[in-house]
C-alpha cells in the first residue's frame, strides 16, 4: 500500500476543485493552515472561528454539498498541519545526530 504525500493530495484535490465540493474544500483547509502563522491576529481569531465552525458542520450527520466541503476543509487543514509536524520531526532528528558527531550548529 503506498502513502500518498501531502503534496500529492494537494494537487490532485487542486486539479479537481471546480467540480467537486470536497476537493475545493480541501484546498481550502491546507491554504488556510499554510498562511496562519504570517498574519495578523485578526485574520488568525477569523480563521479559528471558522475552523471551529467547520469542525461542527462536518461532524453533523448531514448528507449535503456542504457537509461534503466542511469535510473537505477540515481533511486539508489536518493533513497540512500533520506535514508541518512531519517536517518538524524531521528538523529535530538531524539536529539530534549533528549534536552527537559533535557538530552544534550544523543542520
């Protein structure tokens, strides 16, 4: 079974959005979570708000075109912020064997 990686989802989503509820969703979600941390804190209370407002809708037990997109939402918001912790993991490991060969600030 292979993994698909979060970019690959991304575009596949990002190819098909115009047709579809839940990929126009999803792209939604992963650019929300990519462009949270550069904004001001308006804009960031904004898109809380809005999270947890899709969260509530796509956890209802509706079968709709908007249940649908609130799923998507909350799909590409989730596997945005699972890459970054990926990522950041990642950061953490090579800094770890840099300190044990000795070498503090190679990365």
């Amino acid at each position: 079974m292979s993994k698909y990686s979060f970019e690959e989802k991304y575009q596949f989503n990002k190819a098909r959005a115009k047709g579809c509820n839940f990929a126009a969703g999803y792209c939604l979600g992963a650019d929300l979570y990519e462009m949270y941390p550069r904004q001001n804190a308006e804009f960031q209370n904004t898109v809380s708000e809005f999270i947890s407002t899709a969260r509530e809708n796509a956890a209802a037990k509706i079968d709709t075109d908007l249940d649908s997109w609130n799923k998507g939402v909350m799909c590409g918001y989730r596997d945005a912020a699972n890459e970054r912790k990926a990522r950041a993991k990642v950061r953490t490991q090579e800094r770890k064997q840099a300190r044990a060969r000795g070498n503090l600030f190679t990365y």
